[in-house]
C-alpha cells in the first residue's frame, strides 16, 4: 500500500506483502486502510501511524474491489470475484454476510444516496442499502486469541435480524481440525443474548467462525485466533472430552497425587504391580542444546544400567524391579528429541525457596514437548513421561554467584492436547493425554553430585504415589529412596507394604489392647533378602499398632554382596550406601491427610528411647517406649545380627502401678477422605426430605458424622463441630460454623452425631432443578477421660471433610451444560503460591472445563475458578455411539484437585480435591397441576416427547424450613400412568398464602424436576 501526494507527487509505502492486493477504502479519518487481498482471501486493516496489520475477515473468494456501504455503521462492500457475490463485512465483529443474485460477474461497487450500484457484466444492477443492511447478524469472539486446547464464550449478536437463534447452525470455516462448537446451555444462557462455545484445537493462527442459516448458507463469519503462547499470570482454560485417567481410583491407592496415607495401611483393591511404561523426551530450545550423549547417559540410567566402582549395574528399572520383589517394571515406551521454538527462559520460571532460586518447567514446556514427541512416540501407550531438557551454558549462572540456570528435577502431571495417532473416539481430530511427568535438566551429574538413575528412581516414585519423607524433624535419611535418593536406598517397609509388595502374612502384628501381656523373640529376615517371601520361621517385619491409624514398624536391614562374588548372596542394587549396616530400623507412620503446612511426614523415624540410640538398632539395642494410657511399657531389643537376619525380643509388660496394667484411654476418631477420584469422607453424610448426600436449598438439612470410639475407655460427651465452606479443591479456606453436638460414645462403638443446616433458598429459574454445591467439615474436640486425665490414643483421626457433589446434565438436543464455582485456597499464610489445577474423567462421552489451569494467590487468598462438565452423547460424531443404557446408568465421575509446588519441595504437593459425580439424564417436567392447601395432584412427562419416566420415580412436596414450627413435608410415588396425588392437610393448618417446593426426584435415566407453588 503505497500513498501518494498529489501536490508534490511524493510517494511513501505504507505496508508491503499483500498477496494479490485487489481492493482498497480508507475511513474518514484517513487513519485506517482496509485491504482486499485476493491472493489470501483476506480482508485485512493497516493502521497508518503504527502500520500494524488487522486480520477483518477470512475465507473471502478471490475478494476485489470495495466501497463503503455505511462508515457510520462500520459496514463496507467487497466483490467476491470467485463466487460472483458481494460481500458485505462488518469491520468491527468481522462477521460476514453475502448478497447473491447479480446478472453477471460483478465488477465495481458504488454507493449512490441509498442505493448501492454494481457494474456486472454487461449490466448495471442497483439495490436498496436498506434491504442490504437488515438481518445483520454479528458473532462476537474474543479480541484476544484463545489458548490451544481453552475454550471462550461467543456472543451471537441477533439485535438488528429477523433470525431466530434457534434457526442458525455454527462452524469453523476451516474445518473441525482447528476449533469446534458445543452447543450445550448452561444457567447462564439467556435467549435474548444467545452465547455458544468455542472451543480451541492445537494449531496457532487465524480462523473463521460461520453462522449458517437453516438452508445452510452463511449469514455471518467471525475472526478468532488461538495460540500456544500465555503470558498472563493465571492460566489459560482448558475443555477437554473424552476418559483421560490420572489419579488412584476405586479405593487404590499408589498413584500421582495420592495425598492421603491409607487408614488401612494398603493398596486397596489392586497392587502396585505390572508394567509402567516410561517414554524419554529430549529437549532443545533455541538457545539451549543438549550435550553429546544425553541421550545413552538417561536411556542407561533407566533401563540399560550403569555399573559403578562396586561392579553392580544400576538404573531406575534395576531398583524397582529388586525393591518390588519383581512386581514393577520400568520399560521404556519410546523416545523423542525435540526442539522447541523458545528460549529455554520462555519454559521456566525462578521458584524462590529457603535455600536457593531454582526454575521450575512451566507447563508450556510440557505441552510443547508433548505436541512434538507424538511423532515419534504413541502416547497411548504412554505411563509416564520423562522430560530431559538442556540448560543454557550447560546450566551455568548468567552472572558469578548468581542462581545455575537449569530445570529441577521434578515430578507432577497435567493433561495435554495431541493429534497422533488419530483417536478412535473424538470427532475432531485431536484428543487428550493424562499422564504423570517427570523434568530432568540434561546436566544433572555435572551439576549435582547425585546420579542420574538415583534422582530419577526419586522422581518416579512420586507417580506410583510415594511423597517427599525429607524436612520432618524425624527424617527417616538414608533409609528410603523418597528422603535421601544419594546413596540409592531401598524403600522403608511401610512403603513396600502399601504398594503392595509384602503380603500381610510375612509381618507379625501386635495390637496390645487386645493381645497382652507379650514376651516373645522373633526372627526378622533382612529387607533386601525377601524375594519368594521371609523363609519358615522368619518374619519380613514387626507391626505395632499404637492405636486406629497409627502404627510402629520394624524391618532389618543389611547390606547384601557389597562386594559381587564376595558372598553366595545376591547382588544388591539398593542399599549398598546405608547410614548402617545390620540395623533394626524403627519408623513412625500415622495415616490420614497430610495438607501443606505440615512438618510432620507420614513415615519418619521413631524418636530416641532417652538412652541415645536412636531408631536404627545395632546388636544390644533397643527401643522402649511407656504407653501413654497405661502403666505398661513396650520394648523391642535386637539380640543378634548376621548377613541374613537379625534376633529380637519383644515384649509388653505392666509396670507396678495401682492404675489398669493395659491400654486404657479413649480415642473418637473420623475417617478422612481417601483422596484419588474420592473426595468423601465415608463418615459424613447429609439428608433431607429429598435427598441423600445433596443438599436442598431452602430446606431442612441434617448433617450427620459417624464417630467411633476405638479405644478401650468410653468416652463422655465427646464435642464435635460442624462447618460448610463453598465447594473447593483446598483444605484451607473460609467455613461457616454450622453448630456442635455433644453425646457419649462406648468403647469399640459409634455413634452418630447431627447439626440441622438450612442453605439459603435459590430463586427458582428456568432450569427444572437447581443443586447446590457445599463443603462440610467435622472436627472432634481433643478429647481426655479419667484421673488423671488420659488423652486419646490417636491425636491425629479427628478431622474429616467431604468436597462431593451430584449434577445432571439434561437432554435436550443436546445435554445441558453444569457449571460450578469452585474455591481454591491458598494454605500458607506467610507466601504466595501457584496453584496447579488438574481435573480428570472416567467416560469418553463427558467434557469437562476449568477457567484457569493455574491461579496466583496471595498468602492466604482465595480465588473461585470456573468448572463444567456436559455430556457430549447428541453432539455430531457422538451420536450412536453409546448406547442408552450406558448413557443413563453409567455416571461420570469428575476428579478436580489443586496442586503446589513448594518451595522446601521437589514435588508438587496436593493441597485438596473435590468429586463431581455427572449424570446423563432425560429432562422432565410437571403438567396438569390441581394444587390446594389440601392436596396436590399432576402427572410427570419426559419433555422430548412427552411420555412417562420409564423408572417413575418418587414425589416430594415440602414447605420452606422457616415456617413456624419447622417444615412440613410429604412423599409420594409417581403411578404407571405417570400421575401422582398426595393429601396436604398440614398445610391447610397454615396462614396464608405459603410456598411449598414440588419436586419429582428422578431416577433410572430421568433428571428431577420441581416446580415453586403459591398456595392461597
């Protein structure tokens, strides 16, 4: 574009590298040129000051010459010289509208007082501006360009056109590749200002968003971008469709983010065992190069083996394959180098901690990385993905004595957008991995003193759910892999246990409460000896239950052949480099929740005896230990150690005392939540006249804890205290006291205890039932009895908290959107935090969204992040794929969990989560009503077709809970002709006029409904 003046003659280039510049106007302030570009099939804006280039519109056919239609209006005309049409562009929304039915090829556009003229072919056609400008329709995306795999909002601007909404149809000019559309609505939703869905694919650029009229012509056409770069503080969103499985499930427990130590001290339903499958990714970026042999040093170190001074050859498969007794194996899945299009700056970010700066991988590297490894690697066959990423100068600082530039090493996980290999069960072309990860700087044993196949063996500890054990004032060190990863230590017996690789039957268990007085030598065969199991007469380790989730173990440790062929024993991979050898190792491990700030690690050491010798012990040591609630003492003494087992003798004993010589004390106690894909606490439950485990606003609530008592002294008038908070991921935030209750409770007993909760009332909307979405917590009071006084045996069981809700999303071509505020809290009062926010699925046909993949908080804020789900089972590409029965039965379970990565800590730690359980469901509604104070009568009917629930289903009439007196209520049953009648005479007690909520609960495949009634 060039400008000419025409007084001097003198010419200036404006812009450049206009593919086949055909067209052009410039505004009234002569301030912005609009440009044709036949070559592009674009209409393009150059600003003359600036001479930055706006992208208007796109997918124009062969655009030519232009003229104004109405600057007021912003709206000009170009001639489509491909299709024989004019284009009428709104330059502001970029929406596209074509005027056909010229006699020829049009050629010139002009505007004569309100007629626009057009030279076509041989003749000269004119129309009406006014029948030209009518049934304007404007798509509204976002100005700002939508990250790859996010979602926005697009408003369907329908203020100047006859259309309906319902009438038009939505598309990608491009094609389904790039974005898609969900058509689903959610409570937001609001005919009078119609929004649909945009949602991102994986590819950068500019594209097209079509409206289309019922006989599929275009009738308007929107620019968006999307783009793989995020610079804002808090993250991009993401919607994702489709089963992507990250966390432990069913009760399991050995996976990411696992958060909660097992009250059972197992694995639940199914061990830790079989193969995981570990891909390497090599990454460059542009300003970083991996080093020669990169590659072979991280392909030995995890499963080739590298063989130290000693002779034994390691690597992280080696380790697992000998600490799990042959039940996991580490194989590799495939490799990738890979290199990025940033500087290695552009992928981290500076983590400040007590101790040093270090960078942390930011999750664009991940994604990147991820985006360009599917070409060699099938990510489907992908457990956990290794990240090995070259560091500037080789991990040098940028200036003397300032922080070494490279990626710490670091486990976490996240859900990733690929395209390969084409999935069998998404539509548009691109689908989602969950998976754990791990980051590796390139440089790790130049930089740091450990191995490569030490510090990695640390990491992928973390993804089969073993966490940090370093930084508690009772450091269990040297003796497992998941405190000091240096020396390459096996793995302390409570970790093997839980993993599942020690069956019960090799330990003995003590419970002395029930088994005392005891004197008795066992025989520990040695931890690094336990393959086939402990040999006859010999045990793999000692349990002592202190009290209910709180235990002691014992285990002897020796080290095996440290010299290869020295001995007939095994080659040992681990502990060759033990703070001891031939110890009787002695740990602490309490079970329940472990939510950051906390010292405190679910596995350390047991604390010295008095005499100082600690919790490892050598031949003629020993551990004792007064039992807090009696007068009696335990005490373990190691009597002799060889190469293969070492002697001990155990033994409780009352001491002389005029108190009870046996464990006497109390102990209440409430499960925690398992964590994993379920946020409930199994001894918190709410009822109301409705419904079980969903609140009902407006109404009576009961909030109901099961306590148990699982000690050997009753306990009186225990307190328990109830509290909501909104619905969160965190274990910190605001809570509203909801009240107390206070009861008895006999030893070895439960008892359940209740507060009454009244939500506040919603104002009832167009959708047929509305939930809400609550947190509760329970807190037992420290609790003691006796003279003198006896605390519980277990301080740390008397907290629980329920982060669970139930939605439906009703059919109706097609699902209803749900959408859920949901709290995240940062529980550090002292720093400020990034919160990782992961969400997962169990069912292809479902997508869930999150507004934020991280959040910034400051010490001890609060932020409220957006989170839906929809069923996707009417969406094209979907239908008849599954069947109804699956459909209407199988629910949706949605995990959403926060994460931080803390500063004294090489993992990301969790920090809570919350379950959503989704249910597909055919919407109903209430027809042909007869109401009086006396009796309500009606019928329900699916409202597709309107026939009857196939399930019937249950009829419940309540007044408000407010009313004098409390709330009234009654239930009834829909008949097989779909109609119900309850008698209300309770109700004609009453003054008028009273409120009473209708609802029909639902059931076998059908959403409830309920309807508000004034009754006079």
């Amino acid at each position: 574009m060039v400008r000419i003046n025409l007084a001097t003659g003198s010419a200036k280039t404006i812009s450049r590298n206009h593919p086949d510049a055909s067209g052009v106007v410039i505004d009234a302030n002569e301030a912005t040129g609009y440009v044709a570009e036949k070559g592009s099939g674009s209409l393009v804006a150059i600003d003359f000051n600036t001479g930055k280039r706006r992208i208007i519109a796109t997918n124009l056919d062969r655009p030519g010459c232009c003229s104004w239609l109405d600057e007021t209006r912003n709206l000009l005309v170009a001639i489509e010289e491909g299709s024989g049409a004019l284009a009428v562009v709104d330059i502001v929304t970029g929406a596209v509208r074509r005027i056909p039915g010229c006699p020829g090829q049009p050629n010139t556009p002009a505007l004569v007082g309100d007629m626009l003229v057009v030279a076509a072919g041989q003749a000269v056609s004119a129309v009406a501006v006014a029948d030209v400008l009518p049934g304007q329709i404007a798509l509204v995306t976002p100005v700002d360009p939508i990250y790859r795999g996010g979602y926005a909002r697009v408003r369907v601007d329908l203020s100047s056109s006859s259309v309906q909404f319902d009438d038009l149809s939505f598309a990608i000019a491009e094609g389904p590749h790039v974005a898609t559309i969900s058509p689903s609505r959610d409570e937001t939703f609001d005919l009078a200002k119609p929004e649909i869905m945009l949602l991102a694919g994986p590819f950068p650029g500019v594209f097209s968003l079509e409206a289309k009229d019922s006989s599929g012509g275009v009738v308007a056409r929107a620019p968006f971008a999307i783009t793989n770069q995020w610079l804002e503080p808090d993250g991009p969103p993401m919607a994702f469709t489709g089963a992507n499985p990250l966390y432990a499930s069913g009760g399991n427990w050995g996976a990411l983010f696992n958060g909660v130590w097992p009250f059972e001290f197992s694995y639940g339903p199914k061990a830790v065992t079989g193969a995981r499958r570990v891909a390497l990714i090599f990454v460059n970026t542009t300003d970083s190069m991996l080093p020669a042999g990169t590659d072979t040093l991280y392909r030995d170190a995890l499963v080739n083996g590298v063989t130290g001074a000693d002779g034994v050859t390691r690597s992280v498969s080696a380790f697992y394959d000998e600490v799990s007794l042959g039940q996991l194996n580490i194989s590799p899945a495939g490799e990738s180098i890979v290199t990025l299009p940033k500087a290695w700056s552009a992928y981290t970010q500076p983590v400040n901690t007590d101790l040093r700066v270090r960078f942390d991988a930011r999750d664009e590297l991940i994604a990147d990385a991820m985006w360009l490894a599917q070409n060699d690697i099938d990510f489907t066959d992908v457990d956990i993905a290794v990240f090995v990423v070259a560091s500037p100068s080789g991990g040098a600082p940028v200036m003397p004595g300032g922080p070494q530039q490279f990626t710490w090493p670091i486990a976490s996980g996240g859900t990733y957008q690929l395209n390969q290999p084409q999935p069998t069960f998404a539509p548009w072309f691109w689908w989602w991995k969950s998976l754990p990860w791990v980051v590796m700087p390139a440089e790790w044993q130049t930089l740091d003193s450990r191995r490569v196949f030490a510090t990695l063996s640390h990491e992928i500890g973390h993804t089969i759910g073993m966490t940090d054990l370093y930084n508690d004032p009772r450091d269990i060190g040297g003796w497992d892999l998941m405190s000091q990863e240096g020396g390459l230590p096996g793995l302390s017996l409570p970790h093997r246990q839980v993993l599942g690789w020690i069956e019960p039957d090799w330990l003995r268990k003590y419970n002395f409460l029930i088994e005392n007085p005891v004197d008795e030598e066992v025989v520990l065969r040695a931890s690094e000896l336990l393959v086939g199991g402990p040999t006859p007469g010999q045990l793999a380790g000692l349990v002592i239950e202190v009290a209910n989730g709180w235990r002691y173990y014992f285990e002897y440790r020796s080290r095996q052949n440290a010299v290869p062929g020295s001995d007939p024993g095994p080659t040992q991979v681990a502990d060759q480099n033990m703070p001891n050898d031939r110890r009787v190792v002695g740990t602490d491990v309490v079970a329940g929740w472990y939510s950051p700030p906390v010292s405190r690690k679910p596995i350390r050491l047991l604390g010295d005896d008095g005499d100082g010798e600690g919790a490892a012990l050598d031949s003629g040591q020993d551990y004792e230990e007064l039992d807090a609630t009696a007068n009696a003492t335990f005490r373990l003494k190691v009597l002799s150690t060889d190469d293969d087992q070492a002697r001990v003798r155990v033994s409780y004993q009352p001491v002389p005392a005029p108190e009870p010589p046996w464990p006497n004390a109390p102990d209440p106690s409430i499960r925690p939540w398992p964590g994993g894909n379920d946020w409930r606490s199994p001894d918190i439950r709410v009822e109301n006249a409705a419904f079980k485990n969903i609140p009902w606003a407006g109404h009576e609530n009961r909030v109901i804890a099961t306590v148990t008592n699982s000690g050997t002294m009753d306990a009186h008038n225990v307190k328990v205290g109830f509290w909501v908070k909104d619905f969160t991921v965190s274990d910190a935030g605001p809570e509203t006291l909801l009240g107390w209750d206070f009861n008895d409770i006999s030893a070895g007993a439960s008892h359940e205890f209740s507060v009454s909760w009244v939500p506040p009332a919603l104002p009832f909307i167009i959708f047929p039932f509305r939930e809400v979405h609550y947190c509760v917590v329970v807190r037992i009071t420290p609790h003691s009895e006796g003279s003198p006084r006896r605390g519980e045996m277990n301080p740390y069981n008397n907290q629980a908290q329920s982060n669970y809700t139930l939605v439906y999303t009703l059919s109706g071509s097609p699902f209803s959107r749900k959408l859920l505020p949901v709290q995240v809290a940062n529980p550090f009062p002292d720093r400020s935090v990034e919160v990782r926010l992961h969400a997962e699925q169990n069912l292809d046909w479902y997508r869930t969204y999150l507004s934020h993949k991280w959040v910034r908080l400051a010490p001890g804020e609060t932020k409220n992040i957006e989170l839906m789900v929809e069923c996707v089972a009417e969406e094209e590409g979907f239908r008849d794929q599954v069947s109804n029965e699956l459909l209407y039965t199988q629910p949706n379970i949605v995990s959403a969990v926060a994460i931080i990565t803390d500063g004294d800590s090489n993992v990301s730690q969790l920090i809570g989560g919350a379950t959503i359980e989704a249910r597909a469901a055919r919407a109903a509604e209430f027809i042909g009503l007869d109401v009086s104070r006396g009796s309500i009568y009606g019928n329900v009917r699916l409202v597709s077709d309107g026939s009857i629930p196939p399930a019937g289903g249950e009829i419940v009439v309540a007044t408000s809970a407010n009313i004098p007196g409390g709330e009234i209520s009654y239930r009834t049953s829909l008949d097989e002709g779909g109609a119900f009648g309850v008698e209300t005479p309770k109700f004609a007690t009453l003054s008028a006029p009273i409120v009473v909520d209708l609802i029909y609960l639902g059931g076998g495949g059908t959403g409830p409904a309920s309807v508000r009634i004034k009754l006079d």
